[in-house]
C-alpha cells in the first residue's frame, strides 16, 4: 500500500503538452538520475492492416532502423549503444513503440533521431533495405512460429477468435506470403498513412525541467508536419460469444500434448476486462493460483510453469482474450488435461473468496509496481496510458482499478463469459510412434 500511495504522489508531476502538429509529448520524473528514457508510441499496429497486406506495421519496427534521408543504416543503433544507452522497438495489434534509455545528456541526440526518421524515413527507403529486412522478418518468422515447439499457437488462437477479414484475426509478424508479396511503393504509403507527429505520443522520463524537455521536443519535432489524412483501421466491432466450442487440433513434433483455451471478454479498459484479468490471477498466476496448486503440485497432470497458466490478451479495440494453458507431464493425455483445465474453470463459476481476490490483487499490483519501476518501464507503461486511454496518470494508479471487484462479481462473469459457446481450444499432441502420416493437422472443427 506504500509503493502505491507514494506512485499516486507521482502522478501529480506528470506534465503534458500538445504541439501545434499535433504531437502529444508527455513527461514524468525519473526514480534515478543521470538518465533520459524516451520512448514513442506510434497509434499504429496490426489491426490497420488488410487482408493479404499483413506483417506491415511489425515490418516498420526493423525499417525504421534502417538509415533515413540524413542517418546512415545502423548509425541509430551505434550513436546510443555507443553511449551504453539501451534500444529497441517492438509491435502489437494497437501500436508501434521505440525506445531509448540513454545518459541525460544525450536526450537531445536521440530526440533528434527519432525525429529525423520520422521526418525523412522515406527519403532513404530503398528496394534493397525493404528486401534485407522482409528477409530478416521472415527468418523472425521462422525462429519464433513456425520452428519452435507449440510456435504456432497464437497465430491459432487468433484464428479461432477472431472471424476471417476480422483486424485481429491475425498476428503482428504476418504471413509468408504477404511478406513476399510486400513492395516498396505500399511500403513507403504506410509510413505517409501511419507515421506522422498527430500519431505519436512522445514520452520522456528524466529529470530535466518539464518545460525544457518540452522546448527540446519543440526545437526537433515542432517542424514536422500532421500527415495529410489521418489513418483509419477496419472496423473491430464484435459482438457476442465465439460460437463454440471450437477446436484445432495440431499434430507436431511437440514434446508433450499442450491445450490452449481461450475465452472472449470484454476490451481492455473496461470493468469486464479488470474483473476478468482478477479472475485470470485466481485461476492461473503464481504458485498460490488455483491451476498450480491442482494441476501441478496435487494432481501431477502438468509441468511447473511457475504459475503462468493464466492470462488475458489486452485488446483494446475489440474484446479481448481470456487464455488458459498448460504441458502434459510425461504419460498425461490431452484429453485428461483439458478435462482437468476445465474443472477449474467451471469451479470458478461457482465461486471465489476474498483470500483469494486479495492474492490475486497481490500478484498482479507486484508485476504492475515492477513494471514501472524503473524509467523505461514507467515511460512505456505512460505512454500505452496516452495513447490508448488519453490518461497518462493510469499508468500510476491503474491497480486502484481491481480494489472494488467483489468475489460475487467475479464468479458470475465467469459463469457467464468462461462457457463452452464462447470457448476455442488449440491442442498440440506429439506424432504416434507408428504414425506416417503428415505432422500437421491444421484447421478448425466444430467439438463433438
């Protein structure tokens, strides 16, 4: 209760401004001196794209790496890792993010990078740097989905989740054939339609004055202009239950059977969301959680995940994604496992004490805390408040959101959302010794 009265504290020092090209700049005191995280959150992800125009938005996350109209390839990298800063990029459905932490008296080098590929990315696209890095997103591709045991099973699960032509129907990293297909004048479009200073949202952490770091974000940024024509997205409205149960089942050279479970709930923000992502630490986060303590330690039917068996995928947009999963032990069958999951779930339905609500709220206030602890956490974490809720100040006071859900009002959300018509299932189930056949078995198929 200390850590969070004293992160309220924090959130009254949170100063925002608004430039005239329609930069949001946001900034926020940093815990430690001596160092700048600055971080852009770019209201671009993969539910902009299309069907057949897949993969675009994470592709931008390696291009923009890529050299501009003044920056050479890889000096961006160079200029912060020269200075023991730290850099990355990563995409979502609902954003594109960079960020930097770097001493405080680089923050203007770095500012003007990060303005400098906004401003003149297209002027150093070439055929040659779109071809390296689609090449590199498809070896990307290849290491983390399609060669890794139970790789596939995101893409799976959006795929039962979401219907055909849906924004979220599929992953960030796109398809093969997409990548393939990508060429430069689309490529060099979506940085025009996507990237421009009225979509980004610029946070910087540090403990420079506000008002100078706004100056500095003004003396960099101010000169870019707001794009021509905002950006819109597919339309995300869905309504109702998946239509259930669903299931695909994927025969593949796995270690053990795995299942997938996932649940339709209510977009990320919201209090379906908030009792449900509580319900979700009940059920299946840390040691102390429900599917822990039976599946794993009383009944051996799973391997110890260190009580990460349950979670929700945030979408902000369209309802989000209540999942649970887990690994057979060694001579544990799918289909025991799955039943095993799914007695847990149905006693949730029927019930939840305060214990455990308090717990709950303990596992998921601690990552929350941890996740802001530090200047580049609490500068992403800022800046997903702006971008997705216009509220920087969540980022310190979002834990306030699970200290009135009631053990009443998570059981019947559960016993209204966590059912067989709103139910998908991915199983994965290693080949038979004898078996000859093909390793995978891809589609979906109604449960009998």
């Amino acid at each position: 209760m200390q850590g969070l009265v004293a992160t309220i504290s924090a959130a009254e020092q949170i100063r925002r401004y608004t430039l005239g090209n329609g930069l949001r700049l946001v900034t926020a005191p940093a815990a430690t001196g001596q160092v700048a995280a600055v971080n852009l959150w770019y209201g671009v992800g993969s539910r902009h794209e299309v069907p057949g125009k897949t993969g675009f938005a994470h592709l931008f996350e390696h291009l923009m790496f890529q050299g501009s109209g003044t920056v050479s390839k890889g000096e961006h990298f160079d200029a912060v890792e020269r200075l023991g800063g730290e850099i990355n990029a990563s995409t979502s459905t609902d954003r594109t993010n960079y960020y930097e932490t770097v001493p405080e008296h680089a923050l203007d080098l770095v500012l003007w990078l990060e303005a400098d590929r906004l401003a003149t990315l297209r002027e150093g696209m070439t055929q040659e740097v779109l071809d390296n890095q689609r090449d590199v997103v498809k070896n990307e591709r290849r290491q983390r989905y399609d060669n890794v045991p139970y790789g596939t099973a995101l893409e799976r699960i959006l795929r039962l989740g979401y219907p055909e032509g849906h924004p979220y129907h599929h992953p960030t990293i796109g398809s093969m054939a997409d990548l393939d297909a990508a060429d430069l004048s689309y490529v060099l479009a979506f940085h025009e339609r996507h990237y421009g200073p009225d979509n980004l949202v610029l946070t910087v952490v540090s403990d420079l004055d506000p008002d100078d770091v706004r100056d500095r974000a003004e003396r960099y940024f101010g000169g870019i202009p707001a794009r021509p024509e905002a950006a819109t997205a597919p339309d995300p409205t869905l309504a109702g239950p998946i239509g259930g149960p669903v299931v695909d089942s994927v025969t593949a050279a796995v270690p053990a059977p795995a299942v997938f479970l996932g649940f339709r709930v209510g977009e990320y923000g919201g209090r379906e969301f908030d009792v449900m992502h509580l319900a979700s630490a009940v059920l299946g986060q840390g040691q102390g959680s429900r599917l822990y303590r039976r599946l794993v330690v009383e009944r051996g039917l799973a391997v110890d995940d260190g009580g990460s068996a349950a979670d929700i995928l945030p979408f902000r947009y369209t309802p989000s994604l209540f999942l649970v999963s887990a690994i057979a032990r060694d001579g544990i069958g799918g289909d025991e496992l799955e039943s095993a999951i799914l007695e847990e779930i149905e006693r949730l339905a029927e019930g939840v004490t305060e214990e455990e609500l308090e717990r709950a709220r303990a596992v998921l206030e601690r990552d929350h805390l941890q996740s802001i602890s530090g200047p580049s956490g609490l500068a992403d974490t800022i800046g997903s408040c702006t971008q997705l809720f216009d509220d920087p100040a969540l980022a310190y006071t979002w834990p306030q959101r699970w200290n009135g859900i009631t053990p009443d009002e998570v059981a019947g959300f559960a016993k209204r959302l966590l059912t067989a018509e709103n139910r998908l299932a991915v199983r994965f189930s290693p080949p038979a010794e004898d078996d000859s056949a093909d390793e995978s078995a891809d589609g979906a198929a109604a449960d009998s």
